[in-house]
C-alpha cells in the first residue's frame, strides 16, 4: 500500500497534536492540527467583538465566516506548520485560556463546523496526511486508513496543559484547567453535529500512564501495519 490517511481522535490534552507530528515527521506525511482552525475563528470573533465574556452573537458569527481566511504554512525553521488567520500568524494566540473558553461552544455551529470539515477533505485528498482532532476518523475522513481514539484521565490531562501554560508564562489555577477540559469534553461529547466519539474502527488508546515515547512506538506500529497492509 502506498500513502494512507490516518486520523488521530481523542479527549483535549491526550497527546494527539504530538503524536500526529511525531508521526508524520516520521513517515513524510503532512500534519494537520484541526484543533487550531476551530481555535482561529474563535480568536476572530473574540477579535470582531462578536464574543466576549458578556454576549455571544451566533447570526454575526455565521455572516462574518466569508470574511475569515484560514492557511497552514511552514517556514523551515520551524518545528511545525503554523496557522494563519487571514494573512497573520496566530499559533502562539490561540492556545491562551481565554480562546479554550470559548472554542467549544463556537465548534457546536453548525455553519463553522460546514466551513472546517470542507477545507480539511481538500487538505486530505492526496494522502500522506495525518489529522488530529474530534470528528476526524467519523466526519473528515471516515474512510482513513488508520483511525486512532486517545484518552486519559481527566486529571493527568489537566497537569499536562496546565504545564504547558505555565511555561508559557500564563498566571493560571489548575482548577481553572481541569474545569477547562472539563466543560470541553462535556461540549465535545454532547453537540449535536460531529459530537467527539470513538468510530466503530477506530483504535482505543489510554495514554494516562504512557510517556510520548511509549506512545508514539505504540502509534508507529500500528501506521507501518496499515502502510504494509498487514492489517
Ligand atoms: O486543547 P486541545 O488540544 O485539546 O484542543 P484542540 O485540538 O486545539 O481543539 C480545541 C477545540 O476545538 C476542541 O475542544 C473542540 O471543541 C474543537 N474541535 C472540534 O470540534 N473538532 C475538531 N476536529 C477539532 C477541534
Ligand atoms: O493535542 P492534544 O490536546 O491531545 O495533546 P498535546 O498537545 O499533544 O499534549 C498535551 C501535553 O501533554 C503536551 O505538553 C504533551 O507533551 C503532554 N503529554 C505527555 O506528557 N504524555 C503523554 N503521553 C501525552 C501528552
């Protein structure tokens, strides 16, 4: 078998967006973090004032989608693909809380969700690319080659991020975190359209006591299995 498709799933703060990279670094492949578009429409409707703390305009949202312009790109020194939000580079912008509060909520519209899953088909139609996200093995590519569903305790994941965000210099509790994640995978779970749940072919990983590395050898095998069509 040649390239194939493969579609990383899972609760927030698993591992997904490392052991996506890690894998198509490996293997060649282009990297896709879903996540981070649903993160940047987020960022400019907090930015348009269409979403704060005090309203959320769901109609203005839906009208300005024409206005928002998406792109992954590269530069080589950079150790991954980072989003641009019409013209402007936002990687480091959406992954602060405040954006996290509101991205779920904004992921359930129908209308964004359209506008995302549209631009990722075209993004998968050569193969060769591994996906991470929520709906990637049940909406985006339900056809992938290799769909993998990640998990782990809801407490390890919110020690995970919140590390992150402290090495980022956020001045942040942990219960803010761990309520964070919680509300996202209550979200996640219970939308109505592409709710996050594990596809029938999908492969379960729990993660909670495995470091990256053991992860990521647990993921490699099972993508050389499939590209051999061992499996
Ligand atoms: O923080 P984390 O890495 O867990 O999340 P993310 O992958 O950056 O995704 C942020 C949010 O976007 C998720 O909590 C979902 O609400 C939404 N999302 C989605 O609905 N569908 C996807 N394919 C990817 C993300
Ligand atoms: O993409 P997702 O939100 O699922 O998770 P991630 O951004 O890949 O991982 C969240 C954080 O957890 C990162 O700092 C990872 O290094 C860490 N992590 C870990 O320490 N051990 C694992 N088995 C998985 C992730």
């Amino acid at each position: 078998m040649g390239r194939i498709t493969i579609a990383i799933d899972g609760y927030s703060s698993t591992g997904k967006s490392t052991v996506a990279k890690q894998l198509a670094d490996y293997l060649g492949y282009v990297y896709v973090d879903s996540g981070a578009m649903y993160r940047a429409v987020t960022l400019y409707a907090m930015q348009q004032g269409i979403i704060s703390k005090a309203h959320f305009d769901t109609s203005k949202l839906i009208a300005s989608l024409p206005e928002i312009h998406l792109k992954f790109y590269k530069e080589p020194s950079w150790n991954k693909a980072h989003i641009f939000l019409n013209g402007k580079d936002v990687e480091d912008k959406i992954r602060n809380l405040e954006v996290s509060e509101f991205v779920s909520p904004v992921a359930t519209i129908h209308e964004v969700r359209a506008k995302l899953v549209a631009q990722q088909k075209q993004m998968g139609l050569e193969k060769g690319v591994v996906m991470d996200g929520r709906d990637i093995g049940t909406v985006v590519f339900p056809k992938a080659e290799l769909k993998i569903f990640m998990n782990a305790s809801a407490e390890e994941r919110a020690q995970r991020r919140y590390k992150e965000l402290l090495e980022r210099g956020e001045q942040i509790k942990f219960s803010e975190v761990l309520k964070n994640i919680q509300a996202r995978d209550h979200i996640d779970t219970t939308r109505d359209d592409s709710p996050l749940v594990k596809a029938a072919d999908a492969i379960d990983i729990d993660n909670s006591e495995m470091n990256l590395e053991d992860q990521f050898h647990t993921v490699l095998q099972l993508a050389k299995d499939r590209i051999a069509g061992r499996v």
